[in-house]
C-alpha cells in the first residue's frame, strides 16, 4: 500500500469478475452483430493468407538447392507480393469496421455514463469530485475503446499462429512438439504478470482522475482564489495530486516494462534450441533445409501473439479498469428512488415538514425532529447562522436531496409523483 498511499476509491466502486466484464461488454456489442461478422471473416482470411507467407519462403528455400527456373522464381516472387497486397488491404477493410464499431460503442457507453450521473441527486456531487466523474466519462470510454481495436488485432495474430500450427505438424511432428513445448512457459510467465498489472493500472488511472479533478475545481474556482489571493495555495494542492500521479504512474511503467524484455529473453532461449535441434535434424537428413527455415520462421509467428499481447499489456489492463469504472458509475444506486407513479394533483401551495430528518453525511445532522408549516400565500423569512439549514430547507422543497426520516408536504415519507 505504500506505492498507492492516499489513492482512494469511490464509495460506488465495485469489482467486476472477467466474466461479468465480458458480458457487459459483449451487452454493448449486440448492434455491431453485422460489422463484427464480416470482421470475423476478414479475420480468418488474413490468418491463412499470413500463415501461407512463412511456407512459401519455406519453399523457395527448397526451389533454390534444386536450381529453380526463372519461372518458378517469379511465381514466388508474384505469390509473395500478393500476399503483402492482400493483407494490406483486407488489414484496412477489417480495421475500419472495428473502428466503426467501437466508436458507436463508445458513443452509447459514454451517453448512458453521462445519463447515469446526470440522473443523481446533488449528494451525490456532494460526496464525489465532479473531475473523477468527467474523467471516467471521457477518458475512460476513450482507453476502453482502445482495449476492443488491441483485442481483435491479438485475436487475428492467434488465429493466423493456429493456422500455422496445423501446417508445422504436418510437414515435421518432432520439430512441432519441441516448438508447442516451449508455450506453457511463455503462457506461464505473461500470466503471472496478470494479476499485478491490473492492480498498477487501475491505481494509475486513479491518480490521474486526481488530477483531473484538481484542475477541474481549481479552474472552476480561480475567480475567488484571486480574489483572495490564493493562488500558491492552489498551486500547492495540485501540484501534490501532480506529484502522486508522477510516482504512481512511474512504479506503473516499471511494472509493466518487466514483461516484454522478460518474455523476449525467453523468446531468444527458445529461438537458439530449436535452430540447433532444427540444424542438427537437417544435417542428419530428418528434415529439408526449407522446412528447418520454416520452423525458424514460424518461431516468432507463435511467439509474436503473446509478445504483442505483453506489448499492449499496459493498454489493455487500461482498458478493463477503464472499463470497471465506467460500469461503476453506471451501475452506482441513486439516493432518491422514484417507488411509485401518480398524476401530481393541483397544487395547494401549502409546505408541510412534520417530524422531519435530514443530513447530507452520516457523520453530521443538519434537521432533526423539525416541524414547519407554511400556509398557501404566506410570506417566510429563514434568519439564522451560517450552517443553520436556511438553504437546506430551499433545497429539500425543490426536492434537490432525499430526506432520512419523516412526512413532507403530502405526508408521504418518499415522493409519489414522476
């Protein structure tokens, strides 16, 4: 807790489980059924055609020690050129449809966000930063729109080393089992980074709220700051939030920058075993020399899924919290809950508190036991001291806040109209 000293979360927080986020995200992605089908196809397309690349140079390694024809040379060479043309072009078919998709996404994600915190009571903006609640409506739809583009560019990179896979064991079984050896432990390590990245992250990410909500009500409030000439002290406050958010987000990046260097020193292990086995095979006469450069080859199509995943590790646990901290403010239950649906009925203009409760905290009563009754055309004045409950009583008649105990001008103690 040391690293994350003075971080706290909000009261309406929750922890998602993985199964819980991918359901409310899947929920979100129910009207893009059409783009993300097509998606899927590009997809699968790309994964083959990306799969044939490593077995076509494989081949021509074969061609070369027979002595190819011209022909046969330029057949290659157009083979290998249509394939980088098709997976330009289907890569840029496949990426505008996600985009499409994500962003009306995120389009309906940040409208019920801000639906949500527009539809609670002013205690709640009593309790919460307003610049945490900006931030988790902008920039937080903005990093989960982000993990949905990294997801299907990991997603198609396995399906093509799947692919891949089935092609390795049918041309050397043995090469293939030395090869699908060496994935627990890569599987293994990035796992064990999982768990300790989610937690960085989401720290992160709060800190950063801080700062967005220092900015935000320093800003707002600069016009009596002058006035009273307090703008180092200002100063002061955001540039404590600045420097928490500073070491948070160091300890962050360090966390994180463990896992590629550590898988890719792996990687490197496991690239100089199979190039001796693979050699060794080759000079006995186990193997071709094409199908040991292609075992080479399809080394770094079966790691590079799981690296890029560990690249992008930073940005798709960015994504999850972000994503757990819009559901939260979305999922937050209001103070005032509307328990019954009546047509109002005409006005009296009579204001009636009968043994009536208030406070906007649990730690301080600002009514209690209060009895008021103003008659339809009287005229009230509310003298008293500051923190009296002058403005409270203007507040709760507008019915800007949910009293705790007691009967208000119906003699109802919850309101009954829409």
């Amino acid at each position: 807790m040391g690293f994350f000293a003075g971080l706290n979360e909000e009261k309406y927080d929750r922890q998602y489980t993985d199964r819980e986020l991918t359901r409310r995200i899947a929920d979100f992605f129910r009207t893009q059924v059409t783009r993300l089908v097509y998606s899927s196809i590009i997809i699968i397309i790309l994964a083959f055609i990306g799969a044939a690349l490593p077995v076509v140079v494989s081949r021509m390694v074969d061609l070369l020690r027979e002595e190819p024809t011209p022909q046969a040379i330029a057949l290659v060479g157009v083979t290998l050129m249509g394939v980088g043309v098709g997976l330009w072009g289907l890569n840029w078919i496949r990426r505008s449809l996600i985009v499409r998709a994500v962003g009306d996404v995120v389009l309906d994600l940040r409208t019920r966000a801000f639906r949500a915190a527009a539809e609670h009571d002013l205690s709640f903006y009593d309790q919460f930063s307003s610049g945490r609640i900006v931030s988790r409506i902008t920039s937080d739809t903005n990093d989960f729109g982000q993990l949905v583009v990294i997801i299907t560019d990991v997603v198609s990179q396995m399906m093509q080393a799947l692919i891949l896979g089935v092609v390795l064991f049918r041309t050397e079984w043995r090469l293939s089992l030395l090869l699908l050896a060496f994935m627990p432990f890569i599987f293994g390590v990035a796992a064990g980074f999982r768990a300790l990245a989610r937690i960085v992250t989401k720290r992160g990410m709060k800190a950063m709220a801080d700062v967005n909500a220092a900015i935000k009500e320093t800003i707002s409030g600069i016009s009596i700051a002058k006035n009273f000439r307090q703008e180092e002290s200002i100063f002061k406050s955001f540039d404590e939030s600045n420097q928490q958010s500073y070491h948070v987000n160091i300890r962050r990046g360090f966390v994180l920058a463990l896992v590629f260097p550590t898988l890719n020193a792996l990687s490197g292990i496991f690239v100089g075993v199979l190039i001796y086995a693979g050699g060794m095979s080759a000079q006995q006469g186990l193997v071709s020399i094409g199908a040991w450069y292609l075992f080479i080859m399809s080394l770094d199509q079966f790691f590079f899924p799981v690296l890029n995943l560990t690249a992008f590790w930073a940005q798709i646990q960015s994504g999850l919290s972000a994503a757990e901290r819009v559901f939260a403010l979305i999922d937050a239950d209001p103070n005032v809950l509307q328990t019954e649906k009546q047509n109002v009925p005409r006005l009296k203009g009579e204001i009636k508190f009968e043994n009536f409760d208030f406070s906007y905290s649990d730690k301080e009563s600002i009514l209690t036991n209060f009895n008021l009754v103003i008659q339809p055309g009287e005229t009230l004045a509310l003298v008293g001291h500051t923190g009296a409950g002058k403005s409270s009583i203007a507040k709760l008649i507008a019915r800007f806040y949910e009293f705790q105990k007691g009967k208000f001008a119906d003699r109802r103690p919850r309101h009954p109209y829409l």
